[in-house]
C-alpha cells in the first residue's frame, strides 16, 4: 500500500537528500553498475604485456617439464627397485618354500623313524619280556638242579663205599673187564 504521506527529508545532505522509495532506486541501479563496469587500464603505469606472458608461460613449461623428467626419472629408478624387491621376495619365497618342504621331509621321517623305532621298542620289551620269563625258568631249574646235585653228591659219597668194592672186585677178578661189565652183569641180575 502506498504511503499517504512522504517521508520527511532529514535536510542533511542537500541535494542528495531523497526519499527513501527513490534512494532504494538508486541503490540498486550503482550497484548493478559496479557489478558491470569494466575499469579501464591506466596507461601511465606500467603493467605486465603479452611478452611477459609467454616468456612467464614457457619458464612456467621448462620448470615443468624439468620437474616431469625428474618424476619420470624418479619413477623408473622406483621401477627398478621394485622390480629387485620383487625379485627378492620371489626368491626368499622360493627359499623358503624349499626349507618348508625340506623341513617337512625331515619331519614325516622323523615321525617315521619315530614310528619304526616304537615298534622295535615294543618288539624288544616283548622279546625282554620272554627272556626274563626264560631267566626265571632258569633260575627255577638252577636251583632245583644245584639241589639235585647236593643231593646227588650226598648219594655218591654214600656210595662211594659201595665203588671201592666193585673197583676192587675188578681188579681181582679176571672175568670182569671193567667197572661198567660188572654193573651191567648185576642189573642183569636184577632184572631177571
């Protein structure tokens, strides 16, 4: 709605004093100028041409391609190096590899011999086993033999009267040849 009564000039600023609705008119016009307004060059200064611009573009090229050739450079020696990591790392891999499968070797014959040595082991405390069965058997029959032969040399030398009497019977006597003749002839008695 429009106003039914202007504003007041504050009288201030002469001329340039307006009203608010034509100063808002205004405003806006300088300020569209001052977005479109082009300054123009002073030509008393001195300023920077179009030489100075290439001669500044092709310093800006060299440094460039100076700084490319280094980075080229730089990359191809990291190539190489790489390439060498690489080709180390293959060749540990494939040492290692080799370790791995000799280590693995080593181990099943380990495991085998490990195998082999518990199943002689086993054969050999069975074998221990039946011996110290057989020793004990021995032993047993040691004894009871060293009994017999006490015993036996306790009948001998109960008897040993009874030799001296066959021997003598057989040196006197001209039909009996020797000790076994005679005994011989008396089981022979014996039997009958």
């Amino acid at each position: 709605m429009p106003r039914k009564k202007p504003t007041e000039k504050l009288g201030i600023y002469g001329q340039f004093d307006l009203n608010p609705e034509s100063a808002v008119e205004r405003f806006v016009e300088s300020k569209l100028q001052n977005k479109f307004y082009i300054k123009p060059p002073y030509w008393d200064v001195p300023r920077e041409g179009l030489e100075l611009y290439a001669i500044q573009n092709e310093r800006d090229h060299s440094e460039m391609s100076k700084l490319q050739d280094n980075l080229r450079k730089k990359a191809q020696l990291d190539e190489r190096t790489n390439e060498e990591r690489i080709a180390n790392v293959y060749a540990i891999k494939n040492e290692l590899r080799e370790n791995f499968i000799s280590v693995n070797d080593f181990i099943r014959e380990c495991e085998r011999k490990k195998t082999e040595a518990e199943d002689k082991l086993s054969l050999e405390a069975t074998i221990c086993n039946d011996k110290k069965k057989e020793i004990e058997k021995i032993t047993k029959d040691l004894i009871v033999l060293t009994e017999f032969k006490e015993r036996l040399e306790k009948s001998v030398d109960e008897l040993q009267l009874y030799k001296t009497v066959f021997e003598g019977v057989v040196s006197e006597s001209e039909c009996f040849v020797s000790l076994k003749e005679l005994i011989d002839r008396c089981d022979a008695l014996t039997n009958e």
